[in-house]
C-alpha cells in the first residue's frame, strides 16, 4: 500500500487529473478534494507544477460543468425531466434536485454560478439551471473557470502543506484516502438503488 494512491495519480498526469476532474462533475469517481488534494502532494515531492496543475485540473472541472450546462441549455426542462426520469438513477440526480437549483439560481442570480464553485453545496447542479435559463455561454465558462480555480488552489495548496505530514504517516494517509472512495463508491451505490422516479415518490 506504500504510497499506492499518489503514485496512480502521478502515472496519470496532468491528462490524468484532467478528465478525473472532468468525471468529477459528471459521475464523481473520486471527490476533487482527493485528487487536487493529492496532487498537491506530488508538488511538494517536485513531480507536478502548482500552476500546470491548477489550470488543467480547474479546466476539467470547467469541461465537466459544461456537459450539464448544455444539456440544460440545449434540452429545456420537459425534455431534460423525461432524461432524468429515464437515466437519473445513473447520474444521481433527480428533478427535485434541478427544481432546487433551479429556484436558488433564479433567487440570487447568475453570480451563484461563481460562488458554489468553491461551495460543498450545489457545486456541479447549478450548472442545469444556468443552461436552463440559457445564460451567456462565455459568462457560464468565466465564472466557472474562476470559482473552480479558487477552490482548487486551495485544494493544492493544502495537499502542499499536508505532504510531510502525509509523507510521515503514508501508511494511514493510503488507507483513509482508500475509505474515503469507497465510502463515495457506497454512496453512489446507494443513490442508484435507492433512485426512484418522480411518480413513485408521489
């Protein structure tokens, strides 16, 4: 187990952390905090550059919010609710859940899109809203690309400071990071098992 999950990390690269970042926002693999995180780590060791790795992870996570910017954008909300209804289970995500972003959106505006970035809440769902609503597209991608990278620098950073403490104790950093992503596997197992259409919830 010695050093196993940062290494798989570091043989991925940057086009690894990349689409990582990018699956992160569709059907999270691996939470952010984990593989920013970590890559901080390899920047500590000298094995990836802070900024190279800010810019590339902060734009997989603004091609992964993209997606569902554009399915809002492009489908409108009868169609985007007969997909959800049909594929929600696998995305985990319900109607309930777009309804919810969707007013939070309408309530406080286009800067939200912005602010969750760097928020543990309604991070990747406001993307729908802000496609349902047709925001500007170049707007979308701005405020994206710069709330992420705010959450990500800090994400790298910490990785940064924490590698000697994370070097000292690897052993138990594997095994927590390990529990972490299975913890997340169960979840999402969870979700698909438990997911249920709208009109059975009613």
């Amino acid at each position: 187990m010695h050093d196993l999950i940062i290494q798989a990390i570091a043989q991925g690269g940057y086009l690894g952390i990349f689409l990582l970042m990018a699956l992160e926002n569709v059907i999270p693999p691996i939470p952010s905090e984990v593989i920013m995180g970590l890559g901080g780590v390899l920047v500590a060791r000298g094995q990836m550059e802070f900024w190279t790795l800010l810019v590339v992870g902060t734009a997989g996570a603004t091609v992964g919010n993209y997606f569902w910017f554009w399915i809002g954008n492009k489908w409108g909300y009868q169609r985007l609710g007969e997909f959800i209804e049909r594929h929600g289970r696998w995305f985990t995500v319900d109607f309930e859940d777009v309804e919810k972003a969707a007013r939070f959106f309408q309530r406080h505006g286009q800067w939200v899109v912005f602010a969750l970035r760097f928020s543990p809440f309604l991070r990747t769902i406001v993307s729908l809203p802000a496609g349902l609503s047709h925001m500007s597209l170049w707007r979308f991608l701005v405020f994206t690309f710069a709330g992420s990278a705010i959450w990500n620098a800090v994400l790298i950073e910490g990785g940064r400071r924490l590698a000697p403490l994370i070097t000292k104790y690897e052993g138990y950093a594997n095994w927590f990071v390990i529990a972490l992503i299975v913890a997340m596997a169960a979840w999402y197992i969870y979700r698909v098992a438990t997911w249920k259409p709208r009109e059975d919830r009613r």
